[in-house]
C-alpha cells in the first residue's frame, strides 16, 4: 500500500504511520511542522496546510489510501478556524483522492458528533449527529464525517469514518500533560458525582483499526464503505477513577475537590462569554462543553466494528496502563 496519512507527526497520525511501516507500506505524510522522527522511520514527510488545496492535491497523487486523521481539536476559538480547518481541509482532501483517483480513505472523526450534553450509555452509530452543539470542535468534525460518508464511491473513494474515544497512551501530548497541569496548579476539579462512566482507547489499537478498515475498504462491496464506526477499549471505566490512576502514574495525588454539574455549566457559560468578549484566542479553563463531557457518561457499543472488520482490542488497559508507566518515568510532565 501507498499510504497518506494527513497529521502524521500527531499522536494517532504517528502510531498509523508507524503501523504501516512496519508492515512494510509505503508512508507519505502531511503535516504542518516538521517530524524526524517520521523521517526516522522512512516515511516522506510533506510539510503543508490542509487549506492549501494545492499542496494536499500533490499529497494525493500516487496513494492506494489515505488516513485523514489532522484536525483542529480543542475547546475553544473561533468557528472560523474550526471551520476551515475541520470542514473545508476534509473537502480539499476529498478533493484532492478524487483527481489524483485515491480509492481508499479512513477518516478519523469523534464520538462527539453525538454528544448533546447528556448521558450517552451504549451508543450504537444509529445515535444521531446533535441537534445542538456545545463546542466549535464536534460541530465542525460532523460537518466533515458527513462530507466523507456522502460522497464514499461516488466518484470519490471509498470511505469510511472511525470515532476513536478519549486516545491515551505514550507520546499522548494533549490528554495527560493538561490533566497534569490541572492538578499541579490545583485547577482540577471532579465534576459531578464521580460516578459517570467513560470509554477510551489506546493508541496503539486506534491506529489498528484505521489499518484494519483501510484494509476491509479494498474490496468495492465492502459493507464498511460509507459508515461510520465508534471504537473504545469495549469496556467502560469510572471517569474519575481512571483520572486518578492517571495522575498516580504522573506521582500525584488523587483528585480532593469536587464541583456539580450544574455549577461547572454555569461556570463554563460566564467563561465562553467572557472570552468571546475580550477576543481571546487561548482556551477557557472551564466551558459548557467540557463540563459535560467530565460529568456524563459516554461509552459506546462497539459491535459494528468487530464485526464488519474485525477490531478487537489487542492491547489491554492494564498492559496499556503498564507501557504509559514506562513511558512517563522517563518524560518530565
């Protein structure tokens, strides 16, 4: 396989490109900055923007699929850069696998395109998109899963959308350096009752399934060709009990404090409204959106994709929990 993986240097994108060579595939990648260690492991680094519908045409040509996973994320900001990034970047993409006759792309999407700020307990893909939205970031990533599920085989390749749940695992950039943080400065707060349940996913098994249903994609009847899947480790943890397994590996103490729901919303809302106010371009310390996503539960029925291409967790919890170990003794947070 000639492979694209767009977000290579990402912490998804990285574990993809990594996957496939070693498994003896041809990785090209496009990213915004620059990654030796792609470059370590053979893959021909490109460094663009996915608003360059130039630039990711090139990407495109001479590939057997691509891998979107590069995206916007976050809680905050303008629409505009979510949009452009999120909604128009997939469509240049799209763009892109259709004049240089890409048969195969795996876009990697969210469960939140679901979420509407209330529990989500063994969710199958008939959930459907939010009718409101909480947050810029599912907002844009449903615009653009809908994009690529609609026009899948059309003229465009065939694809399909993956919603990994909360990615964890060793040179995770984002999810454990913020709670980290949070705790040390003594911002972290346990949002609600503590007894809301989460799915996550490693890494490394995220990055299987994107192989697996780019390998499923090959044949022109594949039943994954234009649906969208959830993925998780397929069994549901306590939100806050893992946090604080978390923060052990990190040698912190256990979250103390404690916040309801509805206090954490309306803390979350005068927050949104400030920043918007003053125009400010960092993330709120607390949104609507986020204290939703920290005192419901979200977990998801992951059938369909054990049965349509075949995902199973290969890594466990426990081992993943033992690697991130490993790799947090010798990285200072």
């Amino acid at each position: 396989m000639h492979a694209l993986v767009t977000g290579g240097g990402g912490f998804l994108g990285h574990a993809i490109a990594r996957q496939l060579r070693a498994r003896g595939d041809w990785v090209r990648s496009l990213s915004r900055g620059a990654y030796p260690e792609l470059e370590t492991l053979g893959v021909e680094a490109v460094r663009g923007d996915l608003r360059d519908g130039q630039t990711v045409a090139a990407a495109c040509q001479g590939i057997d699929c691509v891998f979107h996973t590069a995206a916007v994320a976050g809680i905050g900001g303008p629409w505009k850069t979510y949009y452009d990034i999120n909604v128009l970047g997939t469509r240049n993409v799209l763009e892109g696998c259709r004049r240089g006759q890409v048969p195969r792309l795996v876009y990697t999407s969210s469960p939140s395109v679901t979420f509407a700020g209330t529990d989500q307990c063994g969710c199958d893909e008939r959930a459907p998109y939010a009718s409101t939205w909480l947050a810029h970031y599912p907002h844009s990533k449903a615009l653009a899963e809908q994009d690529v599920l609609k026009v899948s085989g059309k003229g465009h390749p065939r694809t399909c959308a993956l919603r990994p749940h909360l990615i964890w695992g060793p040179r995770d950039g984002h999810l454990i350096p913020r709670l980290v943080r949070r705790a040390r400065s003594g911002r972290l707060r346990r949002v609600g009752d503590g007894t809301n349940r989460v799915d996550m996913i490693y890494v490394e098994n995220a990055a299987t399934a994107h192989l697996q249903a780019a390998d499923a994609l090959l044949s022109r009847d594949s039943q994954v060709t234009g649906k969208a899947y959830f993925l998780s480790q397929g069994e549901p943890v306590n939100c806050w009990q893992w946090i604080d397994q978390l923060l052990a590996l990190a040698d912190l103490p256990p979250v103390q404090k404690s916040i309801s729901l509805a206090a954490a919303r309306r803390i979350g809302a005068a927050c949104e409204a400030t920043y918007r106010l003053l125009r400010l371009s960092s993330e709120p310390p607390m949104t609507r959106f986020l204290a939703a996503q920290l005192g419901h539960s979200h977990w998801f029925d992951i059938t369909a994709a054990r049965q349509d291409f075949g995902y199973q967790p290969q890594v466990s919890t426990a081992e993943g929990m033992r690697r991130l170990a490993v790799w947090l003794r010798g990285k200072r947070l």
